[in-house]
C-alpha cells in the first residue's frame, strides 16, 4: 500500500519515522523542510492510495488531479486546511484524532497567562539591558479567566486554571452541562465574558464563523488590564485591531502561538514589549508530536481512537 507523508515535520522525528516505515516499507517522505503547495503538492501525491498531511493545503483542484487518492490522515488537531466537502465529493476518507496534543496546547496557554500576569518578558528584557525593575504584576489566581472554546483544549485549560484558584467562565456553541457543574465554570454570552474576563483565552477551530471572531469591536468590549491569548489558529484575531489595542493601551498584554500568516510579517506587532509571541509551537512537545504522528499512523487504517470526518453529513 503506497503511502505519501506530505507533512515537512512528521518525518523529522526518527521514531515516528521508524515506526511509519516498519508498517509501510515503501512510505515516501517531504523532505523539503517546508509544507507543499499547489503543483509541488499533486506531485508528490500522485501515485499514492493514502497520506499523512499536516500544513498542507488540500482542496477541490488537489483531489481532482490525483484521483488514486483514497485516504488521508491528519497530523495533528486543525482541520482549516482540508477542504472536508470536496473530499466527500471525491470520494476521498479523512481521518483525524480529537484532543491528541490538549495537554501540550493547555499548557503553553498556563504558561502564557503566568508571563502575562507576572511580566516576565519585559521584567526580563529590562534586566538584560542593565534596568532593575520593579512591580511583579498580579497572580493567576486571583484572575477571571474567560474560555472562548471548550472542546479538548478548553476543558483541560478550564481544569488548570481552576487548579489555580481562577474563575472561570466559559462561552461555546455546545452545551456542557455536567462539565460546568463539574468544575464550578459559568457559561455566558461571549459579550458578557469578553467584559467580565481578566484573561480571555481562545480555543475553536478557524471557520467562517470563527475568523476575525476578536476584531475592534470585540476588543473594545474588553477591560483595559485584561490579557487576550490565541493558541488556537491564526484567523481567529483580527491582528491589526490587535496591534492598535496595544499600542494605544487599551489592552494591557497578548500572547499568540498562532498567526494569520507564518512566520507573520508583522515585526512592530512582534516588538511590542505588551505582546508575546512563540512560532506555532503549542502542540510540538516531545510527547505530542509522539502522540500526533502515532495517530496519523493509526489513523491510515481507522485504527482505534481516529475518526472519519468525512462521513459526517
């Protein structure tokens, strides 16, 4: 069974790599370094029944030029770049894992709320440059944390955060009755959170109804102390309204792992010493990418623990 691994990163690890090759001796690997696009993108598909993708772009015009293709696996959590109606058009079965980096993801956002909270990046900065600082901010645990997004991600960043001493409250389109009593976690509006929150914390999928979901107008809602975290997808904020809310001080702080474009292109959004920013690195702990790369594996046969997307109606 021919298998194509278009994803630049999943080959980088040599056990998942091993692992891959020990089911699937005649496996083909992206060894560019960079995700495939377009023509570069059919080409190296073509000929093979089944594919591990992770950043790479598959829409209507990639399964109609190689129409031998039959299943494809997902490295990783995001489903934004698989467009899922011309896969089931085509015939074509996506196969995806729920939650698999959640903890990874979670606790990069914990630890952006701490570096938020306690300044630490500008506290660092100005001791580096010889300037000893002072004010030590103030604690998670005495904050309001807002969760936009409760799936996988969401509930574990609730959990953490209430084993802190946080508030919580939570906004998502799915009703989670017995999670909220659970963990003490009120569900509101997401205007109401967006006023109430000291820390709002995004985590849904990007989709049409998610995209620029943060713009001015959202941000305005916001209290001039309070924090905006995005390690979800880039899309999701609107990073110009962003970059002007901090400037003008209208928000005190931000972190993303996540970007419109990446790398993003925007360097005065980078520098600002209220805004923190990591390159797409929330689910790429050693465990994770283990756990992501061993449920694509899985995922090419419908092993245990993966699911069929496109076979959802």
């Amino acid at each position: 069974m021919s298998v194509a691994v278009a994803s630049h990163s999943f080959p980088k690890n040599p056990i998942l790599r091993r692992e891959l090759v020990e089911r699937y001796p005649d496996a083909v690997f992206n060894e560019t370094g960079h995700p495939l696009k377009g023509d570069d993108l059919i080409r190296f598909l073509r000929g093979h029944e089944r594919a591990i993708t992770g950043l790479e772009v598959l829409d209507e015009g990639v399964f109609a030029a190689v129409p031998e293709l039959r299943v494809v696996s997902k490295y990783g959590v995001g489903l934004d770049m698989i467009d899922l109606d011309a896969a089931r058009r085509r015939g074509v079965v996506v196969r995806w894992t729920a939650g698999v980096n959640r903890q990874s993801v979670a606790e990069l956002t914990i630890a952006f709320m701490i570096a938020l909270c306690r300044r630490i990046v500008p506290l660092a900065t100005d001791l580096k440059a010889g300037v000893w600082g002072a004010g030590g901010g103030r604690q998670l645990s005495s904050a309001t944390v807002g969760i936009v997004g409760c799936g996988h991600v969401g509930k574990t960043v609730a959990r953490l955060c209430r084993s802190f001493g946080a508030g919580v409250l939570a906004h998502d389109i799915v009703d989670y009755p017995d999670f909220y009593r659970e963990t003490r976690i009120r569900p509101v509006p997401v205007g109401e959170l967006l006023r109430a929150s000291d820390i709002v914390t995004l985590h849904v999928p990007l989709d049409a109804s998610t995209r620029n979901l943060i713009d001015a107008g959202a941000l305005a809602l916001m209290k001039p102390s309070a924090f905006l975290i995005n390690a979800a997808r880039g899309g999701i904020v609107d990073e110009r309204a962003l970059k002007e809310a901090l400037v003008e001080k209208r928000l005190a702080g931000a972190a993303a792992d996540v970007f419109a474009i990446e790398p993003p292109s925007d360097g005065e959004l980078l520098r600002l010493p209220n805004f923190i920013g990591t390159p797409h690195v929330g689910g790429s702990t050693e465990e994770a990418v283990l756990a992501m790369g061993r449920a694509a594996i899985t995922g090419l046969e419908g092993g245990t623990g993966s699911f069929d997307v496109t076979s959802k109606t």
